[in-house]
C-alpha cells in the first residue's frame, strides 16, 4: 500500500478533483437539473465536503429512458465487447486508485488502509467477470417427440442499483460488473452521505468509453429517486445493500411491477469459540471481524460466545487488545474511525447503557472519544446474556459484548435465535464439531476459523431476513438474467 501523508480534509487534495461533480449522469452528461441540494460531511471533522444537486423528477425519469433506450445495442453487443469495457473500466480505476481511497476517507471515515483494501476489493469483480465466460445457454434433444430444444439465459433488462455508505465502492461495483457483463443496463443510486465516489466511478466510466445510457448515476435524496423507479415497469430488477427494514418497504413496492428482487441487508452475526481454538489467532481473527470499518459492516462480530472452559483468557486477551485501539481520523493510520452520523454514536452508547443497566460490565471504553462528536471509544462488554438490546440488535459500531456457553447445542440454539442470516463465524480445531456447526447455524455463509470469506468468486448473501439472491461468481451473473426455453420442431428450423 502507498503511504499517503495528509493534512487537508478536502476534495482539494486529490490529484483529479475535475472527476468530482455535483450533479447526476444520465446518457453520457452531467445533469444539473434539481431540487435543491444536500450537503456532504467529512465525518471525521463535520466539515462540509460539497454540496450535491437533488435530481429533479425529471432527471430520475430520463436516466430509466437513457438506458432503456441503450439496452438494446449492449445487450446484442456480445460479451467480448462488454468485457472490454469492464477491463477499460478497471485500468482507469486502477490509475486512480489512490484518489479513490483518498475519497472514501474524506466521505466515509474509514481508515486509508481499508480504503485502499476497498478499491482493490471492487477491481477484484471488474477483473473477474472481464475475464469470466458464463455458461449462457445450452441445446439438447428434447423429451418431445420430433423436437429440440434450447434454454438460454438473458439479460434482465435495465436495473437499478442502490448502494450503501459503508462500502461506497465496493458495493457499487460488485453489482455494476455483473450486470453489465450479463448485458444488462444500469441506473445507479449512491447514498446521499457518500455520492463523490459513485460520481467520480461515473466520470471514469465516461473516460472508459462505456456507452452513453448504459451506466447512470443519479444523485439526492433516496425517497422520491428509488420510489420513482420501483415504479417504473421499464426497470426489470433491483439490487439493493442496506438495513433490512428500507428491505422490507422495497419488497412491497416492487411487487406492482413484479420486479427481481437482489437484497443484501441487516446481519448480526455470532462468532462460537471453542477450547480447543488457538488461543492468540483466534483473538486476532475477533478483533479483525468486529473492528473492521470501525465496527459498520453487516458482517461484523455482534455477539461472541465464548465457553465457559475458556471464557477468562480471552476476555483478558480482548480487553488488552482493544484497549490498544487508536481511534482519530482515517488519514492518521488509525485502527477506528469516525461513525457515519451522531445518531449512530447515540445508538450505540443506549446499547452499552441498556447493557450495564441489566448487569454487564464495561471491561473498556463504553463512552463517545473525545476526537469529536461522532467517534466512539473501542469497548469490550462481558456478562452480556440473550435479554439485552445489544444481544438482540444489530450494532453498528466498535463494541465488542461477549457472552457464555457451556453446551454446543445451546450456543447454537442461541445463534440462530435472530432474524438475520448473513455470517457466522466457528473457532475449534474438532472436525466433528465444525462440521455439524457449519450444516446448523441458520447463516448464508460461514467462517471457520478464518474472518475473510468474501471475494469475487464466491455467493455473497444471507438467509431469512438478511436478503435475498447472491452477488459474486456466477450466482451474482445469474441474478441479473431471465431463463428462456426454446421448442424447435426437427427439420423445420436449425437451432444453433
């Protein structure tokens, strides 16, 4: 990773800040048509950033029509042009690696080291799918008399993208890449408190020569933007990261216009650790699954079962680990940094309060930092049990609560009593143990013994009520497709 030594906390600090525009894209131009503006804050200091332009409604509307009227020509453009363009795409990225990390900072909060991990996360799924080749289609001898047969997958149509703050890039990308790439056309909505990213995406895909309509950006306000298009029966699916509640409203509104739904949304994932699990790793791989993007990441530790044979050592080993915790701005090579909003600083001080209350012990931290008004101290909590806000909710943020097992099929029934599903995490060294475990636990995905799990290859997703459909390899390719079954009669017409 290349040192970056900063003092600014602007966008004047960037080596291309003309890539940084207020505006909406739509059909290869810069929009300015709004409805006032909204303000973006550096977390870290509360500065304001920019101002970006609201689209107006007419903008939301043109942005469906540009690439319903791109669609045509990208999708029978064939997969090595697309390809190329993903491959275009990725170059210019890669070019402007540092100054996308550098925003991401400025925007987000996260520590540069994460921001530039984030950026080569996102070229990791331009790279893969430039590269992939689906099995679209296949022919075969019918089970009808005299015919043959073909089934075939198609591209889905337009569809929108809605992505979250924590992951301004990645999220943006992992989705983008599969979509184009299966010959579908974009419009892409960015969250309002981190737009500069996606914008500067959408200036890089303009450079790429990606065609006019088929990648929009539009910016504002999520409300009248996503209620727009859930109703417009031109935009054929959506794929959205976020709180399973904004999930839930998404799934009744698309059902007017029966549109595919991609869903990733809430965790709050367990960690099960086990005597038998190395002791030093193990905390290594807790600290990283909890403290990663200052604790805001649906796969991040929400509760740790610790058994009762061990409990003692790895509370003391926890405490002395996050107790080392730097905490400031993410250009100072801090380990945490700033919350998105003061509201998440408040919710997550009432889950350490309601926790104390009920009987839980602060070990460290359990108060807001002092570095400013949206940061919050690293904390570990011990004593948790199952009645408590924090055990219930997910919690976005740097506090750790650890809670006690003795039995194996107790932790697990405690594990999978929520209504999440994304991750869980099993630390032990008995293959017998892991293996029941990783078939029970009510998870999407499951870590053993590991915390990165994620890439371009694999199906990124969770069960019940956090999500649905899988991004990544050639489940997240297949999202974004219709399966067509062809009939021939023999002798009247050759299938190719």
């Amino acid at each position: 990773m290349e040192v970056v030594n900063i003092s600014q906390n602007d966008l004047s600090l960037l080596d291309r800040s003309d890539r940084v525009h207020t505006g909406s894209y739509v059909a290869g131009q810069w929009r300015q048509n709004n409805t006032g503006q909204t303000a973006v804050l550096n977390p870290a200091t509360e500065s304001v950033l920019g101002n970006i332009l609201n689209a107006s409604p007419t903008v939301v509307r043109d942005a469906v029509t540009s690439a319903h009227e791109a669609l045509s020509a990208w999708r029978y453009s064939g997969i090595g042009l697309r390809q190329r363009c993903l491959d275009d795409w990725a170059d210019l990225i890669y070019s402007a690696r540092k100054d996308l990390a550098q925003l991401m900072v400025l925007e987000q909060g996260k520590p540069i080291a994460e921001a530039f991990g984030e950026v080569d996360y996102a070229l990791e799924f331009l790279r893969f799918y430039a590269k992939w080749r689906p099995d679209s289609s296949y022919q075969s001898a019918s089970h009808l008399p005299g015919a043959t047969q073909r089934i075939q997958r198609n591209p889905l149509g337009v569809v929108a993208l809605v992505t979250p703050w924590n992951f301004p890039m990645a999220m943006l990308i992992r989705k983008a890449a599969a979509a184009l790439v299966a010959g579908c056309t974009v419009v892409a909505h960015p969250s309002k408190e981190t737009p500069f990213t996606a914008i500067y995406l959408a200036a890089l895909a303009h450079e790429a020569q990606i065609p006019a309509g088929v990648i929009n950006t539009v910016v504002g306000e999520p409300e009248p933007i996503v209620t727009e298009w859930m109703d417009d029966a031109r935009i054929r699916g959506i794929s959205f990261t976020g709180s399973t509640e904004i999930g839930r409203l998404l799934y009744r509104q698309g059902a007017k216009t029966m549109k595919r739904l991609m869903l990733e949304l809430g965790g709050h994932a367990p960690v099960l650790v086990f005597p038998d699990a190395p002791l030093e790793t193990t905390v290594e791989h807790i600290m990283q699954a909890k403290f990663a993007t200052s604790g805001q990441d649906c796969l991040a530790a929400n509760r740790v079962y610790i058994h009762d044979d061990c409990h003692d050592s790895y509370v003391e080993a926890l405490v002395e680990r996050v107790a080392t915790l730097s905490v400031g701005s993410g250009f100072d090579s801090v380990d945490v940094g700033p919350m998105i909003h003061r509201a998440a600083v408040e919710k997550i001080h009432q889950q350490v309060v309601n926790a104390t209350e009920l009987g839980a012990t602060c070990r460290v931290g359990g108060t807001p930092h002092p570095a400013g008004s949206r940061f919050y101290t690293p904390t570990v909590l011990t004593g948790v049990n199952d009645q408590m806000a924090i055990a219930r909710e997910e919690t976005f943020g740097p506090v750790l609560p650890i809670l006690r097992f003795s039995e194996e099929t107790d932790v697990l029934s405690r594990a999978n009593a929520t209504e999440y599903g994304l991750i869980a995490y099993i630390h032990s060294l008995d293959r017998a143990r892991i293996e029941r475990l990783s078939n029970e636990l009510d998870y999407g995905m499951v870590a053993v013994n590991r915390t990165k799990v994620t890439g371009a290859p694999i199906p990124f997703g969770g069960l019940k009520q956090s999500g649905l459909a899988r991004e990544g390899g050639p489940w997240g390719y297949e999202a974004f497709t219709e399966l067509k079954y062809v009939c021939f009669e023999r002798g009247t017409i050759h299938a190719k």
